[in-house]
C-alpha cells in the first residue's frame, strides 16, 4: 500500500472551493437578509383616526332623535331599549367611513357582551372603543372594533 503525497497545488484548489463555497452562503444569507421585511411601526396618528371613527359613528347615531322621543333620549338608545341589538349595530358600523370596518358587541347591565350586527374578521390591528348607552334605567356597554380595510394604512 503506497500513500500518495498530496500536492501543495491539490491544496490551493480545496482552499479555492472553500472560499467559493465561503462567498456563496455569505451571498445566500445578505440576499436573505435583505428580503426580510419588517414593517413599519403604526403611527400614533393612525391610531386617533380609527379612534376618530368609531366615535364619529356612535356620535352620528347618537344625534338621531329617537320615534318615541318621550320614553327616550336618542335612536340608539331606543333600539337598545326595545331589544333590536342587530339593527343598533349596522346602524353604528354603516357610521364608519368606507377605509375602515368594524365590529359591534353589546352588553346590557352585568350581562355578558357578544357580537350583534354585520360585522366581519379583522384583518391586522383593531381597536376598541367603548360607550355607555344608558336608557330606562339600563346600562348598555356598546363597542366598537375596528379596523382599517386590508389591515394596514
């Protein structure tokens, strides 16, 4: 059995393969790297506009002076008082602009709160904005999920 000695120029090629394969997976991972993205953080001011929105939507339906005015103070509170949950709701989320969606959850007194109204599956970030209805002696906490349409600003 003989050893072959290894050539010194055997050796500068496999040192040339492995600064080839050296500069390939540095390549591969600043390519990754660079393809990574990161978004960008929501502004405060993106923040005030969907909280702009769901308030404008509860002020709108709050300012309809209700069919029996007498009994009650507003529209909302008329339709919470006579139990038409689904049609206090799309009213409020037919109050958003068209940039942003929502949903609507209604609890009365201490009762558990749920979901009424045409609402849909939020898509990024929501927020929640809260509002006391209150009405012949009941309490209502009505809020509004929202979110902008597509997610993102």
């Amino acid at each position: 059995m003989q050893h072959r000695q290894v050539s010194p120029d055997f050796r500068a090629q496999v040192h040339v393969l492995e600064m080839l394969t050296l500069f390939w997976l540095f390549f591969m991972s600043a390519t990754f790297i660079l393809q990574l993205q990161i978004p960008d953080p929501v502004s405060s001011s993106s923040d005030g506009q969907l909280h702009l929105a769901a308030e404008d939507a509860f002020v709108q339906e709050m300012g309809f002076d209700a069919v029996d005015s007498t009994n009650h103070t507003n529209r909302l509170s008329e339709l919470l008082s006579e139990g038409d949950l689904q049609v206090a709701c799309d009213s409020l989320l037919n109050g958003l602009p068209d940039s942003v969606q929502g949903n609507c959850w209604v609890a009365k007194n201490e009762g558990d709160i749920s979901r009424h109204g045409l609402g849909s599956t939020p898509i990024g970030r929501t927020m929640s904005v809260h509002q006391l209805v209150t009405d012949g002696g009941n309490i209502w906490t009505v809020t509004l999920q929202v979110w902008y349409v597509g997610g993102g600003v």
